[in-house]
C-alpha cells in the first residue's frame, strides 16, 4: 500500500530523517515509535507529502508520489490526522466535514455519516465552532474529517496525545475498529507503547532520524521494544 | 438635526465607498495575508471598464450594468494574472510581494497612461442616477445610494458565498491552516487562485462604483488603497464584518471630522484616532475566539 524507501527529510540545513525503509502492507496497522525528537512526525508529514523529500522514494499502490502535492494523495486514498488535535477553528464542527464531503459528490454524504457513527458524541455538536470543542472532541472530529475523505490508508500522528483518558479508549476503540472491519490499513505514531503494539501487526523503532528496530507487532512484544527505546 | 442627519448620510455615503474599496483587500490582505498594493489598480482598471463600455455602448444605464460584471471580471484576471505570475512565489514573503505589487501598481498606472492619456475622464452617470431623493427634508444623492446599496450586495454576497457555498468553505479553511487543509483533500493552490480572483473582482466592482462619484484617472486607485488598508486593519485581520463596521466607523468619524474642520485636518484627525485605536487594540475590532489557535 505504502512504502517508503532510502526516504531523508530535513528543516533547512538541518537533516531529520536519515534513509528510512518503511511499508504499510496493505490491510495492516504498522505502528511507529521512539522519542521525542526521533523524527516520527517529520516523517509522517514527508509521507502525506508536507514536507518534501530530499531523497529517495514514497510508493502509493506502487506508483511513485514522491513529487505529489498532499492533497492529490489524500484523492488517492492516503489520509493524514496529524498531531495536536487539529481542526479548522473557526469552522463549525459540520463544515469541518462538509469541506471534504464537498469533493467527494454523493459519496462525501454518506461518509460523513459513517464517521459519526464512529465517534457518535459529535453529532450533538455538529453546529459548534470546533475552535472551542474539547481536545477530545476535537481529535474525534480530525479522524472523522480524515475517514471523509475514504480513505485506504490512514496516517494517525499521536493520535491520544494530550487527551483525557475516557476519550482515549473511545479513540484508541475506534482505530482498532477501523483497521478490523473498515480494511482500513494504519500507520500509527503512538507514544502509548502497550496500545500501539496491541493494536499493530508490525512496529519500527525511530531513533534520531533512524529505524534502529523492527518486528511482528502485539501485546507480547512490548518488554522487547521497551528494551530496544531504553525505556 | 438636518445638520445632524446630513452627517450621518455623509458618514455612511463616505463608509460605503470605504467598505467597497476594502471588501476585496479583505479578502486578498486579511484572508490570504498578501499585501498587495496594486489592488487600488485594480479598481482603476474596473472604472475604465466602465469609461470604455460607455464609450461602446452609449447608453449611460446600459453601460453601467455591464460594466459591473465585466468590471468584476477585468479586476478579477488582472488579479489572478498577478497571482499567478508573482504573488504564488512570494507567499511567505511579505515584503518582496509589497514592493513587487507597488511595482506592478506603477506600470498598470502608466499603461493607462498610455492607453487612455494622462488627464483625467469622465463617465456619464445614466439619468436614473442624476438627481436626488427627499428624505426628511433633506437631499440624498441617488448616485450615493446606488454606491451604499451596492456596498451592502456586495457584502451580503460575499458573506454568503463565504458561509454557505464549498468554495466559500474552501477558502476559510485554507487561510485558517493551509497545511490541515491540503491533508484534507484541498488544493490550497487553487483556492488560492480563486480567493485573488475574488477579492481583486469585487475591487473591479468599486472601481465601476467610484466613475459615479467624480472623474477618474491613472491614478484613482492610489488615493483609496491606503484607505482600504485602513479599514482591513482596523476591522481586524481576516474577518469580513470587522472590515464594514470599520469602513462605515471610520467613514462616519472621517464625516463628523470634516464638518467641524477643514478635509487635510479630518484626514489628520482619523489617523490619530486610528493610531490610538491600535495602540489599545492592537487584533483590531474584531478578532477570532477559540480554545486553541488551531
């Protein structure tokens, strides 16, 4: 589904990322882990096409989207929900969602309507201005808006960073969901080792800039990869 | 009290021509950020629509008509020309793009020059214009409530176009966090191309609306853009009703100021208020409330 092969990233003159093979097989949750400061977002953002790639290759289906701009992913079926909670502020919750069911003609509706199946709670505040819905409320709104899209794979950048615990089961409940019934394939940057692991078929461990570890996802794995984040 | 009411109509006459020639730049500087400073031209390319379609057609209410659209669409490519060309390399980049559009603003003035001579022109207002309407005793110019109805339509379609329709979604969202809304399928590009090709049109239509008021000239739109400016930062940054309760204040103050004084003294006055004003508030009249910035 997604690859990324011998892929560097950097700020300015500053190198980030540093040759990094990554796949996301199609149907699978792959999650991605390390410190603060690893590279995991920058990577992420290279993959959706954020920030461009200084060398090597990111692979969509096969097909070489290297030089694609984000948005001509996102039509291909790549969906990014990235860290912070993010949404459009001044829009209500609604046009939140609107905006991306806008492109999609009939499709975008009846999308819009799967996803609040997902996260139910928004549907009481569809007319509220997301600037001033709750963080959690707000990450359920950023991963609504991404499921919009239809997306094939989902690029989650900590998704339950900064959230109060009773929405990160709801959050944490819905990618598990997702990735088992939607065919939806996952690529997951989580500071939440047990639940990244337990959700994930195949994990990487980044650790300045590079992939240092690697392996069968699961619960069962997660004093190995402790070990190998010297956590 | 006629003294009174013949203030109040010159105010909101004065707030009107203010709001149609910031509408645009509300859109272009306070949505998009990009200074522009040829947008004035833009407004003077509009009003010689209006002189040229004149000459065409002849009839004075005919002419007028058309030249509100085709004027829309004259300022609206010179806008997107520009976008094209220059601004879309220059995003991030504000004073480069000030002083390339300054540049721009003098070789679109001097190509009317060329085109249309130096010295000013005139454009006939149609016979349902000439005159004016008693109100109260008084007379209202109709030439000068054509301009403030105008101003209110253009306002009130902008607004919905903003709310109601995808691309007025599009254009929110993109100028709220341009990154966010590429990763949620937008072309920004393009939206960005359409925001400068509306914003710029409706300073077309300001520019039909000022050959209404007096002659025009190469220089026309020099005399409003910093005005236009004014009124976009007063109003605040990025919000279309900070833009008119700004336009119509300053109009209104700007009024009351030349009444009790001389026009260069009034025009003194404003910028004092307007100075104190953004020392207290510096976000402007209307500014944005979230829980986060985001």
């Amino acid at each position: 589904m997604l690859q990324l092969r011998d892929v560097h990233v950097g700020y300015g003159r500053t190198a980030v990322v540093h040759g990094v093979d990554l796949e996301v097989p199609t149907g699978s949750v792959v999650a991605v882990m390390g410190h603060n400061g690893a590279g995991k977002t920058t990577l992420l953002r290279a993959a959706v096409g954020l920030l461009p790639v200084r060398a090597g290759t990111v692979l969509l289906d096969g097909h070489d989207v290297t030089r694609w701009r984000p948005h001509r992913r996102v039509r291909a079926g790549l969906a990014y929900v990235p860290q912070g909670q993010q949404s459009f502020g001044q829009l209500t919750a609604r046009e939140n969602l609107q905006l991306v069911a806008d492109v999609q003609g009939a499709a975008g509706a009846r999308r819009v309507d799967d996803a609040l199946d997902l996260f139910p709670a928004l549907r009481g505040l569809l007319g509220r201005r997301a600037g001033l819905l709750s963080g959690g409320q707000r990450q359920q709104l950023a991963i609504a808006r991404a499921l919009v899209t239809g997306p094939r794979l989902i690029v989650l950048d900590e998704p339950t960073e900064g959230i109060q615990p009773s929405v990160v089961a709801e959050i944490e409940d819905a990618i598990v969901q997702l990735a088992a019934t939607g065919g939806l394939s996952v690529l997951l940057v989580e500071q939440h080792v047990g639940f990244a692991l337990a959700a994930s078929s195949r994990y990487s461990v980044l650790e300045s800039g590079r992939v240092t570890a690697t392996g069968a996802g699961g619960a069962e794995r997660e004093a190995d990869v402790r070990a190998a984040m010297a956590l | 009290m006629d003294a009174l009411f013949s203030q109040l109509f010159a105010g909101l006459s004065l707030g009107s021509v203010l709001l149609l020639a910031a509408l645009g730049l509300a859109l272009t500087f306070g949505q998009m950020g990009v200074i522009n400073m040829a947008h004035g031209e833009f407004m003077m390319a509009g009003a010689y629509t209006a002189f040229v379609l004149q000459a065409l057609i002849g009839d004075a209410g005919v002419s007028l008509l058309v030249a509100l659209p085709l004027g829309f669409l004259v300022g609206g490519l010179l806008g997107l020309l520009l976008e094209v060309t220059l601004i879309s390399r220059m995003y991030r980049r504000p004073l480069d793009t000030l002083l390339v559009t300054f540049g721009v603003a003098l070789v679109l003035q001097q190509l009317a020059r060329d085109v249309f001579g130096a010295p000013n022109v005139d454009v006939r207002a149609p016979a349902w214009l000439q005159g004016a309407v008693p109100v109260l005793g008084m007379n209202l110019p109709r030439t000068r409530l054509f301009i403030l109805a105008l101003a209110v339509t253009c306002v009130v379609v902008l607004a919905l176009v903003l709310k109601l329709t995808p691309l007025g979604r599009r254009i929110r969202a993109t100028v709220q966090n341009r990154d966010l809304a590429e990763a949620s399928g937008v072309s920004t590009r393009a939206t960005d191309r359409l925001t400068f090709f509306v914003g710029s049109g409706v300073a077309g239509v300001a520019g039909v609306a000022l050959t209404l008021l007096g002659s025009i000239g190469p220089t026309l739109g020099t005399s409003y853009v910093v005005d236009a400016f004014l009124v976009v930062v007063v109003g605040g940054i990025g919000q279309l009703k900070g833009a008119v309760v700004a336009a119509f204040s300053l109009g209104l103050l700007q009024a009351t100021f030349e009444y009790s004084t001389t026009a260069s003294l009034a025009k003194v006055l404003l910028f004092v208020v307007i100075v104190a004003f953004l020392q207290v508030r510096p976000q402007g009249l209307v500014s944005v409330r979230t829980r986060s910035l985001a």
